[in-house]
C-alpha cells in the first residue's frame, strides 16, 4: 500500500467562523491554526496546503488569563539603534485586537513559505460582522 499524496486540485477550501467571545487568545489561535494547516482532515500532509479559510469575530472580546494583560509585552524594533519599542498587551488589546489575534495564530503555523501562504487565507475581525457571507461559512466551536 502506499502513501497518499495529496495533489493541489484535489484538495477543496471550506470556510469556518470562530467565535472568539468569552475564549481564550490560546484556544482560538489554535483551532485557527489547525483549520489553517489542514490537519484536521484525513489527508493532511505537512508538505502540501491543504487547509481552509478561518473567519475569526469579537477578536476585541477575547480573554488573556491570569496577570498577562498588566504584563505581557509585544516588542518591535524601529530598525534604528537604540530603538526597541514595547507595548503591554492591554494597550494593544484595545488599540489593535485583530493584530494581536493575528499574532498569535501567526506565531503557530509554519515559519516558511507554506505558513505565509496558510496566513493569507485568514480574516479576523473586531466586531461580530464579517463580509464573507456569500462563502456561506460554517460554525466551527472551539
């Protein structure tokens, strides 16, 4: 018997909504990531892009357990020297909660050309409104 090897027109893209209020950032990265990869389908292979369009709502109303809004840090450079720059998580939940969502489910794909073509078929969204309802997505629960 041999192994299945996916080809890229066998493999067909469902979309699923993620509803993110009242989760945790973890949980919802990670069930976003796997949709992304595709290994929650019986013919995943880590080489091939077989996953699906993720739909992330209410990013703004997901849950930071423990102390990691008063202390986690998100740190970017400038490029200039000396110029390090640091935001707490708080400030960032409220100024920019879709990025900090992208972050995260960013931070667990793969870190080649195979993750940065996984990430483009994610949408997040602050609110509970989204445009993609002609692609007639699924509820999918974390």
């Amino acid at each position: 018997m041999s192994t299945y090897m996916p080809k890229a027109g066998d493999i067909t893209r469902d979309w699923y909504v993620i509803d993110a209020e009242g989760k945790t950032l973890g949980s919802v990265a990670v069930a976003a990531a796997v949709l992304l990869r595709g290994k929650h389908k019986p013919v995943f292979a880590p080489h091939a892009d077989c996953g699906d369009n993720v739909i992330i709502v209410n990013a703004e109303k997901v849950i930071l357990t423990g102390r990691k809004l008063e202390k986690k840090m998100y740190y970017h450079h400038t490029g200039w020297i000396g110029n390090m720059k640091k935001v707490k998580y708080s400030t960032l939940m409220k100024t920019k909660p879709v990025f900090v969502m992208e972050k995260a489910v960013k931070g667990m794909l793969p870190g080649n050309s195979l993750g940065r073509t996984q990430f483009t078929r994610l949408h997040v969204y602050a609110g509970p409104e989204h445009k993609h309802a002609a692609q007639k997505p699924q509820a999918y629960e974390v």
